[in-house]
C-alpha cells in the first residue's frame, strides 16, 4: 500500500499536469520511479481520472467518505 505522502506528491504533480495541459494545451508528460505518462488531447481525460482516483484514495487513508460518482 502506498503511503499518504506519496500519493499527495502523485496528487500534486498529476493536478500540475492538469493544470499546465489547461494553459498551453500541449501534451504533458508524469513520471515516476523510472516510468513516464504523456497526456495529451487525445487522453486527457484519462489524466481527470487518475487525478480522481488519487483524490479517492487520499480521502480513504485520512478516514473521509467519497459521495461522488463512480465512473468506470
């Protein structure tokens, strides 16, 4: 399982992806422990969903509940 820490810093650099996509709308890219991500227009909406997913998992490990959809 991975630790809260980790997954705010994945949290942060996917929201910053998210973020930078909006602006310039160019292909952004994430990388961790040696493996890379390029969002681009074509699956950005994959990035929303990790982002989503990361938030889901955050909310568990500080005890919330999550009352948002489920999208599959």
């Amino acid at each position: 399982m991975t630790d809260l820490v980790t997954l705010q810093a994945r949290l942060l650099a996917a929201e910053n992806a998210y973020h930078d996509y909006m602006i310039t709308g160019s292909a952004q890219s994430i990388s961790e422990s040696g493996r890379s991500v390029t969002y681009t227009t074509a699956n950005i909406s994959e990035l929303r969903r990790y982002i989503n997913q990361l938030k889901d998992e955050i909310s568990l490990m500080n005890g919330e509940t999550n009352n948002r959809p489920l999208y599959l």
